[in-house]
C-alpha cells in the first residue's frame, strides 16, 4: 500500500524542465565596455598613424559583439573622432591633448576597428579610418570670421615655412632642422595678411654653421638617435614685414620613427603626403599580428565596413536585436550612437 502511495504522488508531482538563460542585451555604445574596447582602439590608431596629429573619441557610433566561445568575443566598433592640437610626433599623452576647436576648422576621423576580447584582455586585430575635414561651408555658416585650412602646397604656405625654419635655424646654435611635413596652413587676409603655419622637423648631425658651409652633408640622426620636433609659425607680409617662430624638439624617443626622409625647406620643397591637400588623411588600414584564422581580422560583409571619407549618416536609434524579455528585465542598454563627447561635424 505504503508502495503504491508513493508511485501515485510520485506521477502527480510537477515535471520541472531547464530554463534556457535569456539571451544578454546587445552592449551599448556608450557601455564601459565599448567605451574600453574604444580607448584601445584609438590608441592603436594613433601607434600607427604615420603623419599629422593624434585624434581623440568624439562618439561610438556603432558597437556589434560576436561570441565566440567561453570567455572569447569579437567586437566591431565604428567610431567618430576629432584631431587634437598634438602632432603625431610628439610624446604627450593623448589624455593631455586639447581638441581642436571648430572655429580651427576641424578635422574629423572615421575609423571601423575590429578587437578580440580574450580572457578579459582586450587586443586590436584590425583597423580601417579616413579623416576629413569639416565643410567649408559649414564653418563660415557658424563662423563667418573663421580662417579655412589652405592647401599644403600653396606657394604662400611654402614660403613661410622656408622663412620659418630658415629663421629658426639662423638663429639657434644648437642642430640645423630640417623639414619633415606640413601639418596645417591658414591664411588671412585682413586686417593684415598673415600666414600660419605647423609643421614636424627632425634634427641633423650638423649644427646651423656647418650647415652653411655644406648643407647637402647634413643628414637626419640615425634612428637611435633621431630628435623630431614641431614648429608654429606666423608671416605677416603686409601692412608691415613681421615673422613669429616657435620651434620645440622632443627629444630622442625609442622606438619613433617618421615614414621618410625630411627634405630642405630651402629648395621650396615639401614631401608628397601633404601636396594637394589641406589635412594629412587619417588613412590607417592595419591588421595585428596577433590576428589568428580563427578570429581573421577581415571586416565581414555583414559587420562594419569602411566608410568613404563623407560625413555618415548614422540611424538615431540603434536597431536591437528583438530577444523576449521576461518581465522585470533589464532595460535595454542606451541606444547607438552615443553620446558626442566635443562636438558633431
């Protein structure tokens, strides 16, 4: 009897089954995460960027995750980013770099960055990024004032930077610089004309005076010694005659190296990279050694791609995988874009 109870309760009692988890919320752009993967994803771009300044996050504009096993995921991010006041060259920090201001006429970046999070140790696999800067248009609409970049090749831009330097290097004892690439050049017009101008040089092993009596024997330090540096310069050629020269070296710093050979101002020469242009390109397409088959550091159709080097126009919501929830689920993370850390261009 005692048996047969036993068996009757035992087909009554309710049959319990496993609850699948439910399926975590698509991370969010502006979650610490993406915003981590995205700090290393920008100082990645800026290790391998080989001409003009550094560039700082201005807004995650997408983030997409794939799994790819226990404590292995592979994320995309498309991000948007701004051109800071630090040339490419120089040591400061990223963090203590200044933004530059639209009223500069910016300079944006848009870059599609592939990462492999492994363990919780976040790795660049692959990078792709232009940069443009803003429309011309749309500065003087805000800021009719504003100066616009003038071409890197303009023959008023290459004259003072050869009177830059020139003045510089007869001035200073120390070693004769040569040039190495010009970042920027605006020209105004009134009240006076004047034309500033940036530009990265390195140093020689000749000092100035060496350098007048056989310039074409002065060469760039070798690479374990090399000494890059930045110059600011501002020529008024009218009403009055007047030249302002700010140069600074940094010093030797191991491992920095500039894609090629400076060249003498003197010859009216500037290298190729910046002829025809008013911004050196944000054009880094890197892919890691540390990239495995397993995890190809290909951007897949179906991910991000590359964009052209016009402005996107990203959606204003981003589209959620559509996962029931059951109720008293979290809500799902902000939407995509984020937010805009400086300003839109």
């Amino acid at each position: 009897m005692k048996a047969l109870l036993a068996l009757i309760l035992l087909v009554q009692l309710p049959t319990h089954r496993a609850v699948p988890a439910a399926s975590p919320p698509p991370l969010g752009c502006d979650d610490p995460e993406s915003e981590a993967a995205a700090e290393v994803a920008v100082n990645y771009i800026n290790a391998h960027s080989q001409h003009g300044y550094k560039f700082a996050l201005n807004r995650i504009e997408k983030v997409r995750v794939l799994p790819q096993g226990p404590n292995n995921e592979i994320l995309f991010l498309e991000l948007d980013l701004l051109e800071t006041t630090c040339p490419i060259l120089s040591p400061t920090p990223l963090a203590n770099c200044t933004v530059r201001s639209f009223t500069e006429h910016a300079v944006e970046g848009d870059c599609d960055v592939k990462l492999q999070n492994l363990n919780g140790k976040l790795s660049v696999l692959a990078s792709k990024c232009h940069s443009h800067a803003d429309s011309g248009e749309d500065v003087l609409q805000l800021c009719p004032d504003c100066l616009l970049l003038a071409s890197l090749n303009n023959t008023e831009v290459l004259a003072a930077v050869t009177a830059a330097l020139n003045d510089h290097n007869s001035k200073t004892p120390d070693a004769y610089l040569r040039l190495l690439e010009i970042g920027r050049a605006r020209i105004q017009d009134q009240p006076v004309h004047m034309v500033s101008v940036e530009f990265a040089v390195a140093a020689t092993n000749c000092t100035a005076e060496e350098a007048k009596a056989n310039l074409e024997a002065c060469q760039l330090l070798p690479e374990d010694q090399s000494n890059f540096g930045f110059c600011r310069a501002a020529m008024v050629t009218r009403p009055k005659e007047d030249l302002r020269v700010d140069c600074e070296l940094y010093g030797h710093q191991p491992g920095v190296t500039f894609s090629h050979p400076g060249q003498d101002t003197s010859a009216g020469l500037v290298p190729s990279p910046g002829q025809g242009f008013t911004n050196h390109n944000l054009r880094v397409s890197h892919h890691s050694p540390v990239a495995s088959e397993s995890s190809s550091s290909e951007f897949p159709s179906s991910a991000l791609s590359a964009k052209s080097v016009a402005k996107r126009a990203a959606p204003e919501v981003a589209q959620h995988d559509k996962v029931p929830r059951p109720v008293g689920f979290a809500l799902p993370p902000p939407p995509c874009p984020g937010k805009v850390r400086y300003f839109k261009i």
